[in-house]
C-alpha cells in the first residue's frame, strides 16, 4: 500500500544503506596485518560482533559512555579469545578502528538505486546514533552526501534514538512535519519504535531477514521501498 502523504523521508545510515558488517571487517583484516596480529578475521568477528552489538544496545540505552563503547568492545572480545593485550595496545586499536572504518565505503546493495529513485520526489534525511566525526566521512568517503538535504547524529542532539528529542531535532531542521515524514532503518526499538513514538510513519528494513512476525511494514531488499513510495 502506498504512503501518499510523505515529503520526508529519514534513513538509518549503518546496516540501512552503508554496509556496515564488510566495511568493518576490512577495517580490522587492515589494522591487524599492519600489527602484525595473527588471528584469522573469521574466528575474531564471530566473537566482536555480538559484544559490539551488546555495547551498541548499552550505548543507546545509556548505559555506557562513547569511551566504554570503543575501549569495552575491544577488550572484551580479545578476552573471549584468550588473547593477551595490553590496556595501551586495545587504545591504540579504538582509535585506529575509527580511523580506518569510514574509508572502506561498501554500500548495500541497492542503495545509489532507491536513492536515485526517491530523490525525485522526496527531501531525504539522516538520523543517525553513530558517531558524529565517523558518521559524515561515511557519507562523504562512500558518495552519497549528496543526495541528502540533513544529516542529524545523536551527538548532535545530546540523545540517541529511539528518544522523542534527536527525532524532534532532525524534523525542525527540515521543517517537516511528524505526519508527513516517514523513517526507514533496521532496529525495531532506535528507529521504528522511535519514529512511531514521535508520530512518523516507518519502515522496518530486515538487514538480517529474520522474517519476524510483526505488526510493522517491513521490507528485505532496498528496492522493496518502491512498492510504498
């Protein structure tokens, strides 16, 4: 069913149009061989990965600082493969992992096409909790800066998603109203609860395609956007 009355359209940027998953492991398959880290990429993601998305959830919730974030998922995952390393070296690491992440810049696939699509006919948004320094070099590095008229991270705001306020900044900058925008990402609770809450339309994209029995749109594939927009 199509949503007629949209003008605004608001995307997640990571796991929603910049591949976040490759993008990272280039990141650390970079920063390990320039260490001299021996450790198959494979065997290190299958631990980060859940630890990084715990630290995200804890982040979002306020329950960790950014420092706790970039040092604790680090430390934490070295420790689950039994691997010493020193406090200077995981500091070393975070910083250099924030470094070397935007500039491997792999989209999703169809993300220059819907975007392409959408432009036509829609203002195009991002509300983003990731980094703010990160979060624009993504955008720029990756080529698709262009095609949006704001980008508000949750630093900017001084809250995360799904909060009432980093929504409310992001729409006031645009002078768009709630009714007629719609937010586009792939985590139910920061940005399809969030929107709903703040009274946006959304669009749950299934990064993972877990297929989940829920009373939300939801799409797997980008160019699903079509059937709506």
């Amino acid at each position: 069913m199509k949503l007629n009355d949209i003008e605004h359209i608001y995307f997640d940027l990571d796991h929603t149009l910049w591949d976040f998953d490759r993008n990272s492991a280039l990141a650390f398959e970079q920063m390990f061989s320039k260490r001299k880290i021996s450790i198959r990429i494979e065997d290190f993601l299958e631990v980060y990965v859940p630890v990084n998305y715990k630290y995200w959830e804890l982040y979002r919730d306020n329950r960790v600082s950014k420092e706790d974030l970039r040092i604790g998922r680090l430390k934490d995952s070295f420790e689950l493969l039994k691997m010493e390393t020193s406090d200077r070296t995981i500091e070393e690491l975070s910083v250099e992992y924030i470094e070397f992440l935007p500039e491997n810049n792999h989209l999703l696939d169809g993300s220059v096409e819907i975007l392409n699509y959408l432009k036509a006919n829609y203002q195009l948004h991002i509300i983003t909790n990731g980094f703010e320094e990160v979060q624009h070099k993504k955008l720029h590095n990756s080529g698709i800066s262009k095609y949006f008229a704001t980008v508000t991270t949750s630093e900017e705001a001084g809250v995360k998603k799904p909060h009432s306020l980093i929504f409310e900044t992001a729409l006031n900058k645009a002078s768009a109203l709630p009714s007629k925008s719609l937010m586009v990402g792939d985590n139910l609770i920061a940005d399809i609860k969030g929107a709903q809450d703040f009274g946006m339309s959304s669009i749950y994209f299934d990064y993972y395609r877990k297929k989940e029995k829920i009373d939300v749109r939801q799409i797997q594939t980008l160019n699903e956007l079509r059937d709506y927009l």
